[in-house]
C-alpha cells in the first residue's frame, strides 16, 4: 500500500476519464485543448494560480508503484485504466507527463471568451493525457475568480479614494484585508485563494496564503497585518470591565505609528464609542500617538459604518482634505461582518454622500472572497478544440442548440494582443487560430510554460503583481476595463 498522497496526480480525476482512452476515433494521435471564461460576473479575468498547480502537481515524476496502485484502485471501483500508457509514461518518458502547457502571463487581465492557457499532448501513443488532466487543471477556475473578484474590487476602492482621498495610491494596497482562512473548505483552499487575493492587495490575515506566495511564486513576505482583538480577548474580561479590556490593548500596543484594530460590538458599540472610546480613553487615544481602528461586527454594514463614522467625528474630530472630505482624528472604522461586493459599493457610497472620505474606512473580507463563488461565477471551461487521426487535423467543438453560451471555439488556438495600447497597461486580445496550425503568432500573448514534465517559466509573485497592477493603473487614468477591446475569429 502506497502512502496517503503519493498518487495525487493519476487518481485525481473524474471517473469518466478513465474509460475515455477507449472513445476517441481509432488512429487518434495527438489532442488540443483550451481553457477560458465564457462570462458569467465580470468582463475579465486576471489570470493566476497556474504555476502553483504546475508546482504542485504536474512536475510529480509518474512511477510504476503508482500506476500499479491507480490501476488496482480504478478497475475495483468499475472502470478500465490505460495501464499501457501509463507504463509508457513510465518507462519510455521518464515518468515525465507529455503535454505542453501555453498560458497568459499570470497577473494578466483578459476579456472573457478569451484563452488563458492551451494544453496539448507531445506523444501520439498517450495523447489523451490531456483530458485526463482535464478535471486538475480546470480548478484554475478557483484562484483566477478570487484573483478577478480581488481585482474587481480594488478598482471600486480606487475610484472612490480617487474621488475622496489626498492620496489613493499610497493607502489602496492595504484597503481590502482577507479574513477568509476559517471560512475556506480546506487548508489548500486558503492557501490558493489566500495567495490570489495578494495579487491586488498586501493585508491578509490567511497565513497559510500568504506562506503559499513565499512556496509557490518566491516572495518572501507577500503580505502584512497589524494587532487586534477578537470577542474572546474583549469579553474575558467581563462586561463590567469592558474599558479595561480596551485599555489593555492601548497599553500593549498603541505606540507612535502604530495601527491598532479593536472590536468594539461586544456589548454595546454606540455606548463604546460615545463613552469609552469618546469619553473615558479619548485623551489615552490621543496621546499614544496611535491610529485606533474600531471594528464593528454585527448589525446593518452601510448603517453601522455611517453612525460609527459620526460618533467618533463627534468625539476625536475631524480635518478636511484637499478633496473637501473629512477624514477622522486618530481613529479609523474596519468593517469586516458582511462584506462582499455589493455592500462594499454601498458603503462607500454612504460614507462618501455624508462627507467622510474613504481614508477613513478598512474591509476585512472573509466568506465573500474566499469561499463565495463558484466555477459558474465566471462560467469557466476547458474544451477540446483539435484532435489528429490518421495523420489528419480535426477541428473539434460543441455548438448546443439549447444554450448558444456554450459554443466552443474549434482549432489549434492562440492567444494574441493586437493594436496600440491607449493607455499604458491597455491591452487588446483576440483569440486566433495558430498562424500554420503549429507556429505561435509573434504577437502571442501566451507562453510556453510547461513541457513533457519540466516547468519552463518560474515567475516571482512582484512580477505577477507589477503586471496586474500596471493594468489597473491603464483603468484608472481614464480606459475602464469594460472599453477594452476583446475580438475573436470566432
């Protein structure tokens, strides 16, 4: 018996697939796949988390131990296994996996019912590795909707501090801080998606996220927190000495500089602000020459943040920017219960209509970001496109009469950018048959990443950032993401 682990890569498949080897035409040689989003909730998708994947999984060296336990353990639960092919893999490729792998960099922001990475067998004798892999490679839905749902929501952020804040650039990293780890369904999921969140934003609090861009992608320190309280460190306390609690924190930690988060809603929170916070250690505050963020986490998120927002402005005061919004004294609010998209835009929205600028509110973002979406959010798919039989190339695709939306594109396909950018970051996508069924356009966007079990592109997390963020900046300055143009051959 092999140990728990060991066969993550041939047994990490549906079922189907095993019997698939035996379906496709006889005389069958060679198979061309795709992976894209067909729409779904946003105009993009910034593309990550393949490097992790090929890392993790696709650089494992197949050995006979391991064909010998997938093919015990696939043919007892009811269905055939290419053990021939397997054992080709094995003892004539090295155990090194035939494909080659074409993909977008990653941090790029491409229009949806684009390409974002073509997968293709080198070997005619297992060719069908490549829907074998299928169910593993598709997860990249996973990381690239976090990725875009991040993105998406920084831009919102952006505006609104371009709008209401002296200096957006310098405050918007650290806008947006990832609570998501215990909400995740698995530690692999925190550290995926904990990862892809990072690519926009330097505030998390998902270690594990953060430890996977240090494993996966270099960075040694992809992200940042601060100290703060949670109810068990507020309540233990007991109610009657609910300002010592709070006292506790100003003393441990409320130095010149520093950022402290306190959650305040354990009891009473207006009662907290207006007479604890307002009151009894409002010249404490002061005086650290600290910055207190108050968290509320509980109650209506837009009205919470509002009425939190004026009772500190009654008590610690407050000074009006170059904007003309008023940005609080010594404290902040961080609003981290019921945070997704939508109440995010509402927020600002009522922060902004009352006068306050955006400086003066953080979002702590757990469920929302992690864990709620799914691989239709973005309507993500992975399509055989091409197959070879008898030495002949067949276009392959799907054309359903009932749902038009799941049209597949046919042929050997690249990913190309065309036409000058408007703006710095600006790009413009099409996806294009291959110039002579085999040739990459010079104008490619795609990259030759993985080949026959060796990763050939190893890049750092600051370059995927400096690419992502180089798009948001061509946003911001005056081409929103929704005008870029996306055309297609197909």
């Amino acid at each position: 018996m092999l140990e728990i682990g060991i066969n993550e890569l041939i047994i990490d498949c549906d079922s189907y697939k095993a019997s698939h080897f035996l379906q496709y035409p006889v005389g069958t040689t060679s198979m061309f796949d795709y992976f894209e989003s067909r729409g779904g909730s946003y105009s993009h998708t910034l593309f990550y988390g393949l490097q992790m994947l090929i890392k993790k999984y696709l650089t494992i060296r197949v050995t006979k131990e391991m064909v010998d336990e997938a093919n015990a353990f696939i043919t007892a639960h009811g269905e055939p296994f290419p053990y021939d092919g397997w054992m080709h893999i094995v003892n004539d490729l090295d155990g090194k996996l035939p494909i080659r792998i074409r993909a977008v960099p990653e941090g790029t922001l491409v229009p949806v019912s684009n390409a974002l990475y073509t997968v293709e067998a080198t070997d005619p004798e297992v060719y069908w590795i490549v829907s074998w892999l299928e169910t593993m490679l598709v997860r990249l839905w996973y990381p690239c909707t976090v990725a875009t749902r991040s993105y998406f929501i920084k831009k919102m952020i952006m505006e609104s501090l371009m709008r209401s804040a002296d200096n957006p650039d310098a405050e918007i990293s650290f806008k947006l801080h990832d609570f998501g780890a215990r909400g995740s369904t698995s530690r692999e999921s925190a550290e995926i998606g904990g990862s892809a969140h990072l690519v926009n934003f330097m505030g998390s609090d998902t270690l594990i996220g953060i430890r996977g861009a240090y494993k996966y992608y270099n960075e040694p320190m992809a992200a940042f927190s601060i100290p703060a309280s949670e109810h068990s460190t507020i309540t233990s306390w007991g109610r009657e000495n609910e300002a010592e609690a709070y006292r506790n924190m100003l003393k441990q930690f409320a130095n010149p500089g520093a950022l402290v988060a306190i959650v305040s809603d354990s009891y009473d929170l207006y009662n907290a602000i207006t007479n604890i916070w307002g009151e009894e250690l409002r010249q404490e505050v002061i005086d650290s020459g600290a910055t207190i963020i108050i968290r509320p986490d509980s109650g209506n998120p837009p009205e919470v943040v509002l009425k939190s927002l004026q009772l500190l402005e009654e008590k610690f005061g407050s000074t009006k920017n170059r904007k003309g919004y008023r940005v609080l004294n010594n404290v902040r609010v961080i609003q981290g219960d019921g945070i997704n998209e939508d109440s995010i835009r509402e927020i600002l929205n009522v922060v902004m209509d009352a006068g306050f600028s955006t400086s003066n509110v953080n979002f702590g973002m757990g469920g929302g970001l992690l864990q709620q979406l799914d691989r239709d959010t973005a309507k993500f798919a992975f399509k055989c496109s091409s197959i070879t039989v008898n030495g002949e190339q067949r276009e392959v695709m799907k054309d359903p009469i009932t749902d038009s939306g799941k049209r597949s594109k046919p042929g050997r396909l690249d990913l190309i950018t065309y036409g000058e950018e408007r703006v710095p970051g600006d790009k413009r996508f099409a996806t294009v048959r291959l110039v002579d069924d085999a040739t990459a356009f010079e104008a490619s966007a795609m990259r030759t990443v993985f080949e026959n079990g060796e990763l050939l592109v190893d890049d750092t997390f600051e370059a995927i950032r400096e690419r992502a963020s180089t798009q948001v900046l061509g946003v911001y300055t005056g081409t929103e993401a929704d005008d870029i143009v996306a055309e297609s051959a197909f």
